[in-house]
C-alpha cells in the first residue's frame, strides 16, 4: 500500500546532500588528481551547476559528501560558489563531511544523516547535468508531498542495467506511482525503461533503512534498495522532470553536455559550426 504523509501544500526543502566521494574510474587519469565534479562544461565545473540548481530552488544548507583527493570542491566553494550573487552567507551555509571509502550513494547519504536531521532533504548528483529552464530540484520541490521522489526519465532498453528502473503502479501526466524499484537490472529482467536519474527527495527515515542494509549490486550500499524497502510505508514518486540530462560521469556525456552548452552560445556556436564545416569527408 502506498502512504502519503503530506497531502496539503508543498513542502520547504531547506537542506541538499552533494555525493561526490566517488571515484570517476570513467575519466582515469585525470581524476586521479581532479576530482570528476569539477570537470568542466566550458567555464564552470559540475559541481557548480549542481550547487546553482540547488540554490534557484530555495536550498540553503549544501552539505558535501567528500573523500581524500577531493579538497578542490571545498575551495572552489571558498573562492568561487559563497561570492555567488544570490548567496547569501547569513543565511546559507556549506557543511563537509568525509565519506571514507566509496562504498556506495546510499552509503554515502548516511554519512551526512547528523547533519541532515528530522526534515526532508534533497540529494543532487553533480555527475548527472539536467540543462533546465529553471532549476530540475526546483521542480521536484514544488510537487512534492512527503514520499520519496526520484527524478525519471525514460531510456532506450538496451541501457537499462546502468539505472534503478522503476516498475508502474500507476502513471500520471508529471508523476508516477513506483510498485517497486530494481537497481540496474538485466534488459531481460527490467520491468521498464522509467530509469533514475541523479535527483531525490527523501524523507529522514530513510536513514535508518540504510544503516542496516545489507550491500547490494557492486557490493555498495545502493540508495535504490532502501527506497524499495521504504515503497510500504512511504511510497516512492517517479518525477518527470522538464529539460534534458547529460550523463557527465561518461566521457560521450560530458562531451553531450559541452556541445549542448556551447550551441546555445552565439560565438561558440560559430566555432562548432565551422569545425564540422572543416572536417574532411
Ligand atoms: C546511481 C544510482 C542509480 C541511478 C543513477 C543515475 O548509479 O544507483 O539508481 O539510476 O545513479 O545516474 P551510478 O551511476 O552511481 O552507478
């Protein structure tokens, strides 16, 4: 049975949980040094599209899940992202915590539960670039109600053992109602192409779904098993979001994303224009 906690109004989100403990093995070498979340789309790192998407939906409190190597996060948020023109530092504020090893996005959820407390909380892959005409977690905010919600979007079925996909209880225009939810599953054994995407709000009780789950798919402790877990009591939202998202912890995504980036910019729409013009047949 699906239980909504909150009907009435939506609900004030104050505080987002940034996991960028992992590894980036897809960008090796140069993530050995830089970490993936703050490669660039043109002049500006993941990490800062994520925090501004955060911060145009009304977020306040940004804490990071961070690890060793990843100390250019904390001062790219000293020097570029509190100087920020809607930032307001009397009422924001950045919070760091370490997440040991990688075990796992759920794994590294729970490390921020002290920070986090009794409220909902929202979660933003910096890794996963949603181009939006305003803010993707805005969105979600502004239909969310007390269950737990993940950003949806449909993907071809061949891709579906890279995502949580979700099964269908019942489909409405923005929202669907998930029966269940399996992390990346087989094409075979996939019950449809409603694939996650790097976007959830969360209700604090899931903290302690994920303190005694067990390791899931890669032996890490998977976000989308404690949401599976949680569909009796809480429920789970599957939210089709507007605009479009760029895998950027891919190279062909990040490269997407630049293109993407650039083609809405006049001159450097001139440059891509003239490269393709130039290459030889
Ligand atoms: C994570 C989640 C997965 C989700 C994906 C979206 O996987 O575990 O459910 O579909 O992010 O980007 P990862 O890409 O970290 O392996």
């Amino acid at each position: 049975m699906v239980v909504f906690m909150h009907m009435e109004a939506p609900m004030k989100i104050r505080k987002v949980i940034f996991p960028v403990g992992g590894l980036g093995t897809r960008f090796y070498p140069i993530t050995k040094v830089i970490p993936k979340e703050m490669l660039g789309i043109l002049d500006k790192p993941l990490i800062q599209y994520a925090f501004e998407e955060a911060l145009g939906a009304g977020i306040k409190q940004f804490i990071f899940v961070t690890r060793h190597g990843k100390t250019s996060i904390e001062d790219y948020c000293d020097h570029v992202l509190t100087h920020m023109e809607r930032f307001d530092s009397s009422k924001c504020s950045f919070c760091y915590v370490r997440q040991g090893e990688p075990r796992g996005l759920g794994h590294a959820v729970l490390c921020a539960r002290h920070l986090v407390d009794n409220e909902p909380f929202a979660v933003i892959s910096a890794d996963d670039y949603i181009s939006h005409s305003s803010s993707c977690i805005g969105e979600m905010i502004k239909h969310y109600h007390g269950s737990n919600m993940a950003a949806i979007m449909n993907v071809p079925k061949k891709d579906v053992s890279k995502y949580g996909i979700m099964d269908v209880e019942k489909e409405n225009d923005k929202t669907i109602i998930a029966r269940s939810v399996d992390e990346k599953p087989s094409v075979e054994k996939a019950k449809s192409t409603h694939a996650i995407v790097g976007r959830y709000i969360l209700t604090h009780e899931i903290f302690d779904v994920l303190k005694n789950l067990k390791p899931g798919v890669k032996n890490e402790i998977q976000l989308t098993d404690a949401l599976l877990q949680m569909i009796p009591t809480h429920g789970l939202v599957g939210f089709k979001f507007e605009g479009k998202r760029f895998d950027c912890g891919s190279q062909e995504g990040l490269l997407e994303a630049i293109l993407h980036v650039s083609s809405n910019d006049k001159k450097l729409a001139g440059v891509i224009k003239k490269f393709y013009e130039n290459i030889p047949p």
